[in-house]
C-alpha cells in the first residue's frame, strides 16, 4: 500500500480511506477493468455479426489484460472466481451467454463452448502477457489461436467433459 500511495502521490493514508485492505484494492482494479469487458460485450450485442460480436469483445478483453500486466498479475494470484457475487459478474455473463448463443447458433462457434471456458481462456492469455516472449505483443499470438480453436469449423473433435 506504500508503494500505491508513492506512485500515486498522496499519503498512505489516503489509499488506506479508499481501499481499507490490499485486496479491496485488487478488489476494485478488478472491478474496474470487467466493468470495461462487460461495457465492450454490451456494445457487441448490437454488431449484426454473431461472430464478429463474440471475437471483438474477446479481443476487447484481452487488449485490456495486456494493457495492464500488473492486474494481469494480480488477477492470476487470485483462487477461485475473481467478482463472485459482484452486480458486474451478472451483466457481463448475460451478455457473454447470448455472444455464445448467437454464435452457436449461427454455427460460427462451436457447438460445445460454455460460458465457464471464455474466463479461462481469458485467464490462459493473461497470464502469458506476463511471460518473455520473442515476439513483441505475443498475446495477440496467442488470442488468435484461441479464437480459432474456437471456429465451429476448425474444430478437431468434441470438447473433453
């Protein structure tokens, strides 16, 4: 908490009134940046493209984990669901399950994708910003290999359950 306050250069107490512990601050960065994913899957419900709606608003996500590696950082030190119970958990699953369902539907995605995957699959692409690389902005290395293991097309088999 020291070095929050140094770098935002108010005294310790201050941070201490906002965000009475570490993880209420992790708390609230985490909030924060969901809150921007679940504003980009509510935007993409109006793009026509049930595709393009279900990748841009996983692009969006990622580009917001790689933006920020310490909160990709945090996020991955974390057990366990990171905003269970909070009001943003609800709107961005509603909004991520009719992406997938209008997808599924269209028969761009694959028929055997639920809504738990897309967060660890989010959580796999976090956790390589993190890592060394020899390529610069790996991740979108990455993302794009996810999105097209999960083209309905491109599939090689059923999902293990």
């Amino acid at each position: 908490m020291d070095d929050v306050a140094r770098h935002a250069e108010v005294g310790v107490g201050t941070v201490y009134r906002h965000f009475p512990t570490k993880e209420a601050l992790i708390e609230a960065l985490a909030v924060d940046s969901f809150e921007r994913v679940t504003a980009k899957a509510v935007e993409a419900l109006a793009i026509e493209d049930p595709w393009e709606a279900l990748t841009s608003t996983l692009w969006a996500g990622a580009e917001i984990l790689a933006s920020d590696r310490s909160l990709s950082e945090l996020l991955a030190l974390i057990p366990g669901p990171t905003l269970h119970g909070l009001p943003v958990e609800e709107e961005l699953n509603s909004a991520m399950t009719e992406l997938i369902r209008r997808a599924q539907d269209a028969g761009a995605l694959r028929p055997d994708v639920i809504l738990d995957d897309i967060p660890m699959l989010m959580c796999g692409i976090g956790s390589a910003t993190r890592k060394e690389h020899r390529c610069p902005d790996a991740w979108r290395r990455h993302m794009t290999i996810v999105i097209d293991g999960l083209r309905a097309g491109d599939a090689s088999g059923p999902l293990p359950s």
